[in-house]
C-alpha cells in the first residue's frame, strides 16, 4: 500500500558562527519502510514556501513511476542559497546542510539513494563520507569540491548527469579558497558514471516522461539507467 506523509522538522543551522533557527520541510512519498528510499536534495532558491512547487513536484514525479518497493523524500534541512550570489558560489550553506542530512540519512532503514540537484549536489558530496548510502546522483552540478569520486571517500555508486540546455555548463570548473566548486562531475576525469538525459533544462531533471526520470527511477530500484 502506498501511503504518503508529510512530517515537518526543526533544525538549527550556524552560518557564520551565529545560531540561526531554521525550519525545514521533509515530505515521504510512499511506505517509509520500503526497501529502497531516494532522497531528492534540492538546490538554490527553495523554501517552505516553495516547498511543494519545487522540491516536493521533484519527489512526487518520481514517485508516480517508481515501484511500491521504492520510496521517495522530498528533503528540505537546510537554508539553500538565493540567487547566483556569494551563497551560491561557496560552501559555507552546503556545510551546514551536510550536517544535517548526515543525520538524517542516518535515520533511515533499507537502501538509500541521494538523488542532488544543483547546489544540492555540494551539499551531498560533503555529506556522503559520513553515511552508508548505495548510490549518490548529481544532477546539473556547479561542482562537488572535490577533484575525483575516490575523494569523496564513498563505497556507493557515483552517477553524474547534465542536459543540453542545462546552464551549468558554462559554470567555471574552479575553486580559490571558498569560491567556486571545483571539478565538473561530469568530466571524464571525475570518474562518475554518466548517464544520458537528453536535452533536459536545469529545472527539467524531473519531468514527466522524460528520459532523465526514467533513468533516475532505475537508479532508485537500485538498477542502472
């Protein structure tokens, strides 16, 4: 039986070593004791109140073609970046946000799946050495901080994907300090596994019908694309 569930959580976030409340948003799509649970971490620009047209439309399409055995999380634990400013082009959100995924992947049974989109891609890369996950997806990324898959000091799967239209390919594969993120996830050199997803826009990974969803629904199952 599929069942979904909305749970809303409160989590405490230090952006420039204030305390700053933040209250975030997590959404279940399907048996939260499925077998296989992927968990979509959303980029820039998302907040509680573009929650449900953002990241939830992510985990909602997905789930509509996935199978019973999978479920789907639309995760929002942290404050994304607004905008293509200073935020966006540094870590210092996505390392407050790896903290906070950590635990709650950490709270998960079955086989998790991190499914990154955008600048959410900088906060799994961060995240992924401190948790037992089978696979982690970047979609459209600016770059993951790291230079290949073995330094992000994981045994899952590392997939990596990026359409014709999507505007990230013309983002600098370059860091100083904490501008910039470094290595293209997509590049040969990376060493992730890349997928074909056509023509997809940056926004466009989770559209009906589209190859980039097929792709990442065998992902979830714990397939290949």
């Amino acid at each position: 039986m599929r069942v979904g569930l909305l749970v809303l959580v409160l989590v405490f976030v230090t952006p420039g070593g204030g305390v700053d409340s933040f209250v975030g948003r997590v959404a279940v799509y399907g048996d939260a004791g499925a077998a296989h649970v992927a968990v979509v971490v959303p980029g820039s620009d998302v907040d509680g109140a573009r929650f449900d047209a953002t990241v939830g439309r992510m985990a909602r399409s997905l789930h509509d073609v996935v199978g019973a055995d999978v479920a789907v999380v639309a995760w929002l634990g942290y404050r994304t970046p607004s905008g293509l400013g200073v935020d966006a082009a540094s870590g210092r959100l996505a390392r407050a946000g790896a903290e906070a995924l950590v635990r709650y992947v950490r709270s998960l049974s079955g086989h998790v799946h991190l499914l990154c989109h955008s600048y959410g891609s900088v906060v799994c890369a961060m995240a992924v050495r401190d948790v037992r996950v089978d696979d982690v997806v970047f979609l459209g990324s600016p770059g993951v901080r790291v230079s290949t898959v073995d330094e992000l000091g994981t045994s899952a799967r590392v997939w990596a994907a990026r359409g014709a239209r999507d505007w990230t390919r013309w983002v600098p594969a370059v860091r100083v300090g904490d501008l910039g993120h470094g290595a293209d996830p997509v590049s040969p050199s990376f060493g992730a596994v890349v997928f074909d997803v056509g023509d997809a826009r940056h926004d466009g990974y989770f559209e009906s019908g589209s190859a980039s969803l097929r792709a990442l629904a065998a992902i979830a199952r714990g397939g290949r694309p």
